[in-house]
C-alpha cells in the first residue's frame, strides 16, 4: 500500500473530506424526507416502506401500477412487514392485494421473484381455492384470503 505525497494528494484529501460532508447532510436530508413521507400516508417495517395513493385496480394493474412508479406490489415477509401494510388497509378501509400468488402451480404460493413464500397469515379456512382463486388479498384484520386476481383492491406499493 502506497503512501501518497506532495501538493496533488493534499488536494485529494481535502476533496474527500469535503465529499465526506456532503454525504452526511444528504444522508440527513433523505432520512427527514423519509420520515416526512411515511407520517403522510406510508408505513414502514425495517428497510420497506409501504405506501397507497388510494388507487384500486386488479392483480395486474397492482402490480404493474408498483412497478411502474419504481416500486413492487407490498410483500409481505414477516408480521411486522405485513402489519405495517395492514395498518394501510385500515386507514382506506379496502383490502388490498400482495404481491404473492400460485399461478404458475395451484397450491405453490410464491412472490413475485418466484421464490416460494416463507412467511404465512392466512385466514381461518383460506388458501381454499374457491373457483379458481390464485392470488391472495389482505384483509384489514391482517389475514390473507386468496381470491380471483380480477377483483378490485387498494394498490399498496413497498419501496
Ligand atoms: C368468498 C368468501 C370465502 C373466501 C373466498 C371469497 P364471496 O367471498 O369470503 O371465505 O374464501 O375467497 O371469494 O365470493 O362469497 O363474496
Ligand atoms: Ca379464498
């Protein structure tokens, strides 16, 4: 490892050192708009944050209204992520759905990467496949329901 010297690696400290700076206010100012952005209508639950724009629409249009604004249709991993994203559907008072689903193998629950769901919230009686029921809502008490992908459901987003 090389010591650096002179007039040009001086000037490269004080660059960094000034770079250093400006990272920590930006951290600063991302972290208060975070924070802004979650008290006005959002959640969050570790790394995630949730959010809804009070828009409705199919198992199709949830997702790709997520993923067209940057995002990904809220999947839940564990019960803190998923009561973060319950407390939304409380507050427009609609279900919503996840982004889970056993379209590919009737049984098979996945996310939308396609790995194998790990975490679980299913109501009393559900996954029952009721007609053909492959995607899953999430119901203001929290519990999962699979269901029709073609209803209309409050599109929450994880960011
Ligand atoms: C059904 C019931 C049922 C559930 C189905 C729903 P619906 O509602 O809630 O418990 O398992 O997924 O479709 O169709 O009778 O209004
Ligand atoms: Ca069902």
């Amino acid at each position: 490892q090389g010591d650096c010297g002179g007039r040009e690696c001086d000037l490269l400290k004080t660059e960094i050192r000034d770079l250093q700076e400006q990272l920590k206010a930006l951290k600063a100012t991302v972290g208060k708009i975070q924070k802004a952005w979650i008290f006005m209508n959002g959640n969050s639950a570790g790394e995630k944050t949730f959010q809804a724009n009070g828009s409705e629409g199919d198992f199709e249009t949830s997702k790709a209204t997520c993923s067209q604004a940057g995002g990904l249709l809220a999947s839940p991993r564990n019960s803190a992520e998923n009561t973060a994203i319950q407390q939304i559907v409380v507050r427009h008072n609609k279900a919503a759905y996840v982004g889970i689903n056993d379209i590919e193998t009737e049984g098979s629950f996945k996310y939308l990467s396609g790995e194998a769901i790990g975490y679980s919230n299913w109501a009393g009686g559900e996954p029952n496949n009721l007609g053909t029921e492959d995607c899953v809502e999430i119901y203001p008490d929290g519990r999962w329901n699979d269901r029709s992908c073609n209803e209309k459901r409050l599109i929450i987003c994880e960011f």
